[in-house]
C-alpha cells in the first residue's frame, strides 16, 4: 500500500462504496418510511385534504391549488402581493391556464 | 491487458505525487469542487424527493373541489346548491366541506380550521396538527383559547395530536366539531366552504367539471389532476429560484476551475517539457493529465453526492431549509422519504466531471504536441 496510486484508488473505492450505500440506505429508508407515507395517504383521503403545508403566512400560498386569481391582492383594489412566500411560490399553472392568455389578448381600451 | 493497467498505475503514482507536491492548491480545488458539487446535488435531491412524496400523497385528495366565486372573490356554498350538482349526471358523491383560517397574533400564523367528515370530535374538543404542539406547546388534555372574529374567546381541550410523520400535510390543522366550528365562525346554518366531490368515471373528470360550470356558472371546479400539476410545477419553480441563486456561484467556480485547468503555469510547462525530453510519449502526458482531471472531479462528484445525501434526507436539509421556509411560522419538520432519480444523478456526474476532465486536456494537449524545447524555452 505504498504506492501513491494505490493510496488513490484505495480513496476512490472507498468513496465509491459511500456512493452505492447511498442507494442502498435509500431503499432501507423507503421501506421503513412506506406505512407512514401511507398513512398520510389515508390522512388526505379522510379529511378531504388538498395541499401541503409549504407556508402558513396567507391563505394563497397555504391552499395554492384553491387559490383564486384576486386572492392574492385582496387586501384593497389594485393591492400587490406582498408576503415573501409569493416569490417562491408561482401562481398554479391552472390560474395561468385560464386567465393568463386572456389577460395578454385582451387590448387595453383607449 | 496487465501492461496497459500497470502503464495506467504508474501515470496515477506520478499525477498523485505531483498533486501531492502542489498540496495546499490540490485540496482548495478538491473542498470547493466538492462544495458545489454538494450544493448542487442537495437541491436536486430534496426537490425531487418533496415533488415524489407530494404527488404521492395528494392523490387521494377529492376529485373535484367546487368552490364558489363572488365578484372574483370565494364565497360561501348557500343552502339547495349540493341538490343542484346531485342532478349533475356522473357525479359519485358530494359532501360539504367546513374549513377556514384562524390568524395566531401569538406566533403570527394561519391555523387551519377544519371540520373532519371521517371522525366525530367531542363539542368542546379539538385535534391539533404537530406544528401547533410544538409552537405553542400543547398535549392531550391542555386547554387553549382562541379569539373568535367576533371577540368572544372560546376554550378548547385537545383531545388529540395528530401523527408527526404526516407534518407534510397535517402540521397546521385544528379539527373541531361542526357545531364548534359554526359557533366559533358564525357560520350561518346550511352553509358550506366548498364542496367536494367524486366522479364514478375517471374518465369522465373533465366533462364532470364543464357540466358542473354549465349548471352553476358561479361556480369554479378544481380538478385533482390540476392540484397536482400545481405541485408538481412549484417544485421545478423552487429548484430553478435555488439554482438561480447559486448562478453566481457556479459561474465563479466554473471560471476558477477553467483558469486553473485551462492555463497551464510555467512551472508545469516546464514539467511537461522536461517529461517529453526524456522520453515520454504525447499520449502518457495526455493521459497523466486525463487522470489528474478525472480522478479530482470523480472524488468531488462522490463527496459532494454522499454529504448531499446525507443533508437532505438524514438532517432534513437543515443548511438550506431557511431559505424554502420564508416567514412561515408553523412550517413543518418533515423527514422526506428518499427517493433518487438516477437520471438526474447521472446528469449532475457528466456535469461535473466531462467539463472539468475536459478543461484539463485541452491546453495540455497542446503542449505535449509542440517540441520539448520550445516548450521549455517559452
């Protein structure tokens, strides 16, 4: 073990092992996480669940996929959206879906 | 075969002892090669992870939720309106749903109120989520007050704490009677938030939701499918904020390994000069330096993986979880189940050891092509 290529390479092994036990802590940490995913599974089904609880701050970004379009400047006619959650979380795709494309064809009224 | 591997173990001793010679710049590159390469893998690995266990979990959420709009703005379901979606052909089961907001002037949080449709709880009781014991430190049999909107306080006894492991989903949640919760919001009788709804036909989801705005234009379906797009699009948006973020990062170290790969120092000109004179080929100074390249990225790619993998799923992304929970109070503490997409794995090893192996070669190549004297003399 005195040539340093054998150090080396000894070093790449070893690191190489560390890698594949990643896939194989993994799967044990999947199997062990399995019923509790399905509990939670069963949780959402039971109380009629709809989304993740990413952030608490205001209520479009708690229930993102209930969000409506104005929910986000309620606060006052032509409000901004202002809480910092708002600039991690995108608008759903289905609020663009609908609203966006007319939102661009319309022409502004002279 | 043997020959070629033991010509291959000799250009290892040689690159090994020259890193060696050059210790204290070797090890810089190494650490922040790594560094990155752990950064990067950490974000790609949670990411993908929350958008696996999302998806899984929010499939069994209702099929259709139907909310009620009002100038732009929810309203609440009035009496007679589940009788007219009942007549609504294809649709399964109906149910009200009860739930709302409670802001926390203690903790400057939203709780959610929520009325279950599959346990009954006691009048008087409540069930909270996990993040509610933690934060505000109750148990089985505390009491707690909330001051409703109309500025009675009401007191509550928890009767339970739901399960930590489904923090994802449940972490914020105040379950409570139906007459609780009526008292507490003043919810007029006969009212609902909204109304969730299930469709015999999986196929039939789609139509479901256009009869349903055709019977009830005041109405807005969300489709399950649309829940899930949604979560599924946050998390690539999130993944691309946190890379954007790194951009600067990523570019310094591309320019730091491009300027310590690509500009060969005089000193190692004159290495190479000297290893051609005697006698080495062009190719064993290419593959010398293919090995130099390729083994640093190689073990950065590896450490950086394995400390990656170990952040995210073993402490729970701590290093970087700040940044994704912004201001939210009762954010959850969740354990994410692994989950390792080996595309993406692959992807992050061509991106982080073809560029660098590559970077090396080039300028090395042409050095080794041109005549040892020249190449000492310069």
């Amino acid at each position: 073990m005195s040539r340093p290529s054998d150090r080396v390479l000894a070093f790449t092994l070893f690191a190489a092992a560390l890698f594949a036990a990643t896939f194989v802590d993994a799967g044990i940490r999947r199997d062990a996480h399995e019923p509790a995913l399905q509990r939670t599974e069963r949780l959402v089904e039971d109380l009629r669940l709809s989304d993740l609880v990413l952030f608490t701050e205001a209520r479009y970004t708690r229930h993102l996929s209930q969000a409506d379009l104005h929910s986000a400047f309620q606060d006052h006619p032509v409000a901004l959206e202002h809480f910092p959650s708002g600039s991690l979380l995108p608008p759903p795709a289905l609020l663009l879906d609908r609203h966006e494309p007319l939102d661009r064809e319309a022409a502004p009224s002279d | 075969m043997n020959r070629w591997i033991e010509k291959q173990r000799h250009l290892i001793d040689f690159t090994a002892s020259s890193l060696a010679r050059r210790k204290g710049k070797s090890l810089g590159l190494l650490v922040v090669y790594t560094l990155l390469v752990f950064v990067l893998a950490s974000v790609s690995l949670y990411t993908h992870a929350l958008r696996n266990e999302a998806t899984r979990v929010l499939a069994g959420t209702p099929e259709v939720v139907l909310q009620r709009l009002i100038a732009g703005r929810h309203d609440l379901i009035p009496p007679g309106y589940i009788e007219k979606i009942g007549r609504v052909r294809g649709v399964q089961k109906i149910e009200g749903r009860l739930w709302g907001y409670y802001y926390d002037s203690v903790l400057k949080a939203n709780y959610t109120f929520m009325v279950p449709s599959d346990r009954r709880i006691a009048e008087g009781e409540i069930v909270v989520g996990p993040a509610l014991e933690r934060s505000r430190g109750l148990a089985e049999g505390n009491g707690i007050s909330f001051r409703a909107y109309s500025g009675e306080l009401h007191t509550f006894i928890v009767s339970e704490v739901l399960a930590h492991e489904s923090e994802l989903v449940n972490a914020d949640l105040v379950l409570m009677s139906e007459a609780d919760f009526r008292r507490f919001f003043a919810y007029p009788d006969g009212h609902y938030t909204d109304i969730a709804l299930w469709v015999a036909n999986p196929q039939e989801v789609r139509n479901v939701g256009l009869k349903l705005i055709n019977a009830l234009p005041d109405s807005r379906p969300i489709l399950r499918e649309e829940v899930l797009r949604t979560y599924a699009s946050i998390f690539d948006w999130r993944e691309g904020m946190m890379l954007a973020l790194l951009s600067a990062a990523i570019l310094a170290f591309g320019i730091f390994a491009w300027e310590k790969a690509a500009g060969l120092s005089a000193e190692e000109k004159r290495e190479i000069g000297i290893l051609k004179a005697i006698g080495w080929e062009t190719g064993d100074v290419i593959a010398m330096k293919f090995w130099e390249g390729f083994l640093v990225s190689l073990l950065a790619f590896l450490l950086g993986y394995v400390a990656a993998y170990v952040h995210v799923f073993h402490f729970e992304f701590a290093l970087f979880a700040p940044v994704l929970q912004g201001w939210a109070v009762l954010y959850p503490s969740f354990a994410l189940t692994p989950k390792i997409d080996g595309l993406q794995v692959a992807t992050l090893f061509v991106f982080s050891v073809l560029p660098y192996t590559a970077a090396t070669l080039v300028p090395i190549w042409r050095a080794a092509t041109t005549d040892p004297d020249t190449v000492m003399r310069s």
